[in-house]
C-alpha cells in the first residue's frame, strides 16, 4: 500500500520542495481551500498536504486534530497522504477499523478517525508531491461524485504553472520601514543587521545606527528556541520559505531586561543577496499571562483530576475540553489524555436513566445546558459490559459571559452507587417482608423473596434451600432465574460441595469473587456445575445460610454476571434476607408443632372424654350399689366399698376438671356474662368454706364491702374463689389465718386471700399454674390435689381480662390476688 521507492525519489522530494514554495504564493488560503473540500463532502476535517521522505506537511487545514496541527507537520506515521501519493489516483477508506493495514493508524487509535478520502496533488511535471484529503469520525461511504470533485479542487491548487520567488524592493527605503507599525529588522546570511526601523528602535531602545553593521548577538542577542542564531539562520536561508514563518523568540532590550516577542520570518532577495525579514511583536504582556494562565491551568488540571466528582465540560460549539479522572475511569479510558473527539459516539449505550432506558447524547444533563436550561441533580446510570452499573447524580449548567453570550457547558457528577443500593436494599426487606406475611408456607414465600433479592442486585439467579427436619438433605424451596439462566435450576447440593454445599456444612458466608479463578470449585465432585456458571456468564456467587438464632436452617445463594466489589454491603443484605426468612421457616414448624400439639391434645381429651368417663360410670354404680347392701358385708368389706366411692368420686373430679380446663383453654366453653355482685359471691363462698376451716383447726376472716358491682360469669368467679379458699385452708396449720380482702381500686376489683401456711419455695412459685405442677414441699407432705386449681383459676381469670399472682411473704404462707376490671369488655 505504500511505495517506500517512491516517496524517497529524489527528484519527487525536490519536487516537493517547490511545491512548498509555490504554494505559498497562491492567491486563495489553502485553510479556505481546505474548509472547501470539507464541506463539500460534508466531513468534518479537510487537509492539504504534502508527503516529504518523513514528515507530512500541513499547507492548508480545516479542523484537524489540534495535536497534528501545533507544528505544522507530523511524522509519516500519522499520514494517510502516503497512501495517496504512493498509488498515484484517489484512495478512499469507508471504515479504517475494519480494515486490517488500517485498523492501528494512529489517526485511528488516537484521534478516532474512521473515514477518509485523498485525491493525489502533482506539480506541472505530474510529480505526486502531496493530497488534497477529508475525513470523517464516521463510518460512511465515499461516493465516485466526490471523489472527481476533490479531484477537480486539486487541479486547481497545481503548483508547477505558478510563477517563481518574487523579489522585495526598496528595503533601503527608510520612510517605508519607518511607516511600518511592527519593529521590523533585517540581517544577512552572517546574522548582521542590515535594516531597522523606527518601531525596533521603540521597542528595543537600540537606534539604527548602534544596531546596523553589527552582528545580532552584539546587541539585541536573541535566543531563537534555544539555539545559536548562527545555526537558526543557516538553517532558514537554506531552506528559503516562501511562507512566512512564525516563532517566538526572546531579545534582549537596551537596558538589559529579556523581551518575550512573536517573530515572523521570509527569507527575500535583494541587490546584495537574500536577506532575513523579521517582523516583531513584543508578546512580554501576553506571556506573562499565559504564564500565568499556564499556572492557573495547571492548578484546574491539578483540582479537577483530585475530586471525587466526576467533572466535564464543552464549548459553545459542543466540543469536550474536560473530561477528568473519574468520568474517564466510569468509561473505562485511560485517566489523562486527549479528551476523545468522538466521546458521545463511545458513551453511546452506556448512559442510562434510572429505569435503564438509554439517554441519547443530546438528552444528556451537558447537552441539555449547553442549550441554556440549569439541570437540577438528575440521576444518570453508566453501565459497561461486564461492571456494575454506577449511578451518578449529576447537576449541570451553561457557562456564559458578558452580556449573556454562550461560551459553553459543565457538568458535575457525584456517585451515589452506594446509597441508591442502600436505598433499594431497604426496599428489598419490604417487599421480603410483605412476601413473607402472604404466605403460610416456606415453599410460598420463596418466589417473592428471591425475586426482590434479584431485582434489587440486578443478578440474574437466586435459589433458596431447606435443610428437612432430619438434617440430611437440603431441599429447595423456591429459584428464580432471568431468561438464560434456567439451566442452573437442575442441581442438587451435596454437602461440603461446591458454593452451596460448603455453607450447608460451615454455618458461615461464602463469597467467591470470580468463578473462573475458583480453583476449588474446578474439582471433580463440583466442576460440571462451576463450568456450567461460567459458560453461562456467572463472575461471582454470595451464599450465605439461613438461620434462626443458632439453628442453621437452610441457605440462599446469589449469582451475578458481573464481578462485585462491595462484598460486605451485599453480605449484609443477604444475612438481613436470611434470618427473616429463617425466623418464617422457623414460626412455619413451631405452628405446625402446635398443630400437631393441639391434634395430641384433642385426642388425648376425647380418650378422656370417652375411654374414661364410661368405666368410672360404671365403677360409680357398681360401688353405689354395693354400698347400699354393705349391711351383708363384714368392716373390711365395707371399708373398701367406701374406699372405691371415695377414689373413684376423686378421679371423676380431676376428669371433670380436666375437661373444663381445656374446653376453657380451646374456646369451646365461654363465659356466661351478667351483672355480679362480688362482695355477696365472696361472702357467700366464705361462709361455704367455714365449716372446713373450723374442721381444721383454721381461723377465717373477711374484709368485704357492703357491695362491689362488676361483669361477669358469677359461676367461674365463685369456683375461683372457692380453689383460692380450698388452697389456703388446706395447706394451713391447725391454729393457721386465712384472711380474705376485697376492694375496689378506680376501675379494678382486687380479691386478696391470705394464708399463714406452709408456703412455696421461692423458686417454684412461677411454675405454680402449671398443669398438675404441684410444689415441692406439699408433695413431701402428702398433701392430696390435683395441680389444676390454679391453672383453671388463671385461665378463668384471664377470659375475664384480669390477672392472678402468688407471692410469698415471712414468716410462711402465701398471698393470691385477683386483679379483675369491673366493666369488662372482652368478656
């Protein structure tokens, strides 16, 4: 594609040499000529060139890359000029990125040129000495109309027909030098001034006559990039430049202080032979400020690449000037650099609104300023293949200057990833929570909870699993997978064995940030299911277990296509996840315990119910009777009848009273409620119990109220207060107090019954309304009862909306008191 013989061709390189020259003379800007093309071709960039043995040479332009274009040449690695010169007709490129010799161009890699178009220049010896080209940050395609027509153009620019170097004339003139408003000087071949005019003497302080006839370096001594002015000039009358040429050198003013000055520079024949123009503009001012500038630059450039925020900016026109550190990295560019001239091609895709439609590049927070609105905080998601999405909230606004013209926009950007995570974690434990209280089973509330889990991480497979109540197998409960994940479903955990497997067996949290570098996972016994995750997409896996307290009940695994850096945040979130799933699995069996409790109960009731009731009937009877013929029996006889009547009377009551007790407790008995009056029940059960205490040695006493009005069944009041006298009087000494104490306290009855008997151990007394639970020391006494006066007396009490406790007091005995509300409404 190249013709390396040809570009080095002396007598083409000579030609080129010419042409430089010539060119130089043309009546037309080539940058006009240039912009013609362009636009003619509508391509943004439009070049007129001309191909040396290494450089290319910039003669006329119109937006090139602002790089290339800074020295006016560029090395041949940058040129497409070669490959026009070398096939000596139009050479076109539709897509450099797809074609193998171009696809590495650094106009390609550096500048994202896509497209170009070059038609061959030649001097009037048909020599191909450069090109007339175009080109575009598109793809597109070149049509045969455009390419004669930049052929046309550069028939136009031919050099070889233009008439050679004209001489200046009357440089010894000194009213015309004079007349000149730039300081202007001559000098020949040796570096010795040879013309100086009014303006050099204004700005320099020298005169013409201490100047002209010496040597620059006795005077003005000029620092001309750096080298000795003997070999700048030898290199300019070599070279002999038609154009003028533009560098800013230092001099040297009378009075010793350096001057910064713009010096342009032809070289022209005269009389006495080629002679250095240099025209001069003294830039002191303009340097400082660029200095200055350059100072202030460095400290922007310095500020904006430490933030946090991601910061860019466009002028009026909508080219990017800054794009700094953290945007570039969001994008996945290098951190410093040229600003990409086809960024919002690139960022194309890549930016997202919230609810993860695109944002086209116009619709941007930059694009929407530049066009005048201030953009409050907008939330704009980037998103790259293979890397989590990165939410930036971003704010921008137009930069205008005086009188309210338009000179561009910024744009700040500050990443709130983290708190829109937190923000949709929190609205992954609702949604957990609502699914969890719509279903009455583990294998219902699974969908919901992992499909919150899903969304919310954006992963695409979640499964949660079960260990069965005799711990060996691992069930599952629920998956959820996004289209093309469906394959993972087909697996079974073993345990100690892949991700899900080793959380079964360790209790703890598994993260594993990149499948493909898990090399444990590539083991035999787990391999089929980590290469089966890879092919899939999957980067990274978070398993943690479900648990409810200390009781490893199951476990939740999650996989991503992305690899995640926020390992703890997401650890936590599935541990929150977890243990409101383990507390459901966990209330799920203890409810269905109950069940199965309650069904025992049921049935060991209905065994009483039935089973017992019958024979005891029949004992009952049978001893009745032979009580009523016991006058044929002899005392031993008798003494058993009595004994079978006695027992049998005794285990009809604790069947009674069991029955009663859980038809209370079941809600299948209620309260019959009415108007009591508690004073008169408490008398009345008081004045039952006497006859008793009296038997036994016991002294009773009351303290009521005339009357004392409440709610109630008066039925289950009076066997409440008839187990709390039996209690007292029965576990009293001869000579013993019982004391009974009723009152009214605002809205609330209190019953106090107080006995000096033997008591309860301290740290038996909150067992006391225990089923059959009877304390310690009234065992070891052999005091008779069942243990279910207490438990139906609570229960009695509690259906009325009120409260029992007993406590102990010194030196013995016990106190009961019944708190009851004397409207009560749940009754």
């Amino acid at each position: 594609m190249v013709d390396d013989a040809l570009l080095r061709d002396p007598v083409r390189l000579a030609a080129v040499d010419t042409a430089r020259r010539a060119l130089a003379l043309l009546p037309v800007a080539l940058n006009a000529v240039a912009a013609l093309a362009a636009r003619l071709t509508e391509a943004p960039m439009g070049m007129v060139t001309l191909i040396g043995d290494e450089e290319e040479y910039f003669v006329g332009v119109h937006h090139p890359p602002p790089a290339l274009n800074e020295q006016g040449h560029a090395p041949m690695a940058y040129s497409v000029c070669k490959y026009v010169v070398s096939a000596g007709r139009p050479v076109d490129s539709g897509d450099m990125f797809r074609e193998p010799g171009l696809r590495e161009h650094l106009l390609a890699t550096q500048y994202g040129v896509r497209a170009f178009l070059g038609v061959p220049l030649r001097d009037g010896a048909g020599q191909p000495v450069g090109s007339l080209t175009v080109l575009d940050t598109e793809a597109r395609q070149w049509s045969d109309e455009q390419a004669a027509l930049l052929a046309e153009i550069a028939g136009l620019l031919r050099p070889g027909a233009l008439p050679g170097p004209v001489p200046a004339g009357g440089m010894d003139s000194a009213s015309l030098l004079d007349s000149t408003q730039e300081a202007f000087l001559a000098v020949d071949r040796d570096g010795v001034v040879v013309s100086w005019n009014r303006a050099a003497e204004e700005m320099l302080g020298y005169t013409a006559d201490e100047v002209c006839g010496r040597h620059l370096d006795e005077s003005v001594l000029p620092d001309y990039d750096g080298r000795p002015i003997g070999v700048a000039l030898t290199r300019l009358f070599s070279t002999s430049p038609r154009r003028e040429v533009s560098r800013r050198v230092s001099v040297r003013h009378r009075n010793g202080r350096r001057l910064t000055a713009q010096a342009s520079l032809s070289v022209v024949g005269s009389a006495d032979g080629p002679r250095a123009c240099v025209f001069l503009t003294d830039l002191t001012g303009q340097a400082a400020a660029e200095e200055a500038a350059d100072r202030n630059g460095s400290f922007l450039a310095a500020l904006l690449e430490s933030l946090t925020v991601g910061v860019i900016a466009c002028d009026n026109e909508g080219r990017l000037v800054v794009v700094n550190r953290v945007l570039r990295e969001a994008q996945g560019l290098p951190p410093v650099g040229e600003v990409p001239i086809d960024w919002p091609r690139m960022v194309t895709g890549s930016l997202l609104h919230p609810d993860g439609t695109p944002i086209s590049w116009e619709r941007t927070p930059l694009m929407r300023a530049l066009h005048g609105e201030t953009v409050p905080a907008t939330d704009v998601v980037v998103e790259r293949p293979g890397h989590r999405p990165r939410t930036f909230s971003t704010i921008a606004q137009p930069i205008t200057g005086s009188g309210g013209r338009m000179l561009g926009a910024v744009a700040v950007g500050r990443e709130i990833t983290a708190l829109r995570r937190v923000e949709r974690f929190r609205t992954c434990h609702l949604a957990v929570a609502e699914a969890i209280a719509a279903a009455n089973e583990p294998p219902a509330a699974a969908p919901g909870v992992l499909r919150a889990v899903a969304i919310t991480l954006g992963w695409p497979y979640a499964e949660l699993w079960v260990i069965d109540q005799t711990g060996e197998h691992l069930d599952s409960v629920g998956r959820w997978s996004a289209p093309g994940s469906e394959e993972l479903a087909d697996y079974i955990p073993v345990k100690g064995v892949g991700v899900t497997g080793r959380v079964w067996a360790t209790g703890q949290p598994l993260w594993v940030a990149n499948l493909a570098d898990a090399d444990w996972l590539y083991a035999p016994d787990s391999r089929a299911r980590t290469e089966l995750s890879v092919r899939l997409g999957i980067r990274t896996v978070l398993s943690v277990p479900v648990r409810n307290g200390n009781t490893m009940l199951g476990v939740l695994s999650c996989y991503s296509t992305v690899v995640e850096p926020h390992q703890d945040v997401l650890t936590v979130l599935l541990d929150g996840v977890a243990a409101q799933f383990g507390v459901f699995v966990a209330m799920c069996r203890a409810t269905e315990l109950s069940r199965q409790l309650e069904r025992a109960r049921d049935d060991f009731l209905a065994l009483i119910g039935h089973e017992m009731r019958t024979p005891l009937t029949s004992i009952a009877a049978n001893a009745t009777l032979l009580g009523e013929e016991a006058a044929g029996l002899d005392e031993d006889s008798r003494q058993m009848v009595r004994s079978i009547e006695r027992n049998t009377a005794a285990l009809r009551g604790i069947v009674e009273t069991l029955l009663d007790l859980a038809g209370l407790e079941a809600g299948h008995i209620g309260l019959t409620v009415r108007d009591v009056d508690l004073a008169a029940l408490v008398t009345d059960a008081a004045n039952a119990a006497g006859p008793t205490a009296a038997g036994n040695g016991v002294r009773l006493s009351t303290d009521l109220p005339e009357r004392l009005g409440m709610t109630g069944d008066p039925a289950r009041l009076r066997e409440v207060v008839d187990d709390l006298l039996s209690n007292a009087i029965k576990y009293s000494r001869d000579g013993g107090d019982v004391r009974v104490h009723l009152r009214s306290h605002g809205t609330t009855a209190e019953l106090r019954v107080t006995d000096t008997g033997i008591g309860v151990p301290g740290d038996e007394i909150d067992q006391l309304f225990a089923r059959f639970y009877r304390a310690s020391n009234v065992r070891h006494q052999g005091v008779p009862g069942s243990g279910l006066g207490l438990t139906r007396a609570r229960t009695i009490v509690e259906m009325h909306g009120g409260a029992i406790t007993i406590t102990g007091h010194e030196p013995t005995g016990t106190t009961a008191v019944v708190r009851l509300p004397l409207r009560n409404e749940q009754a």
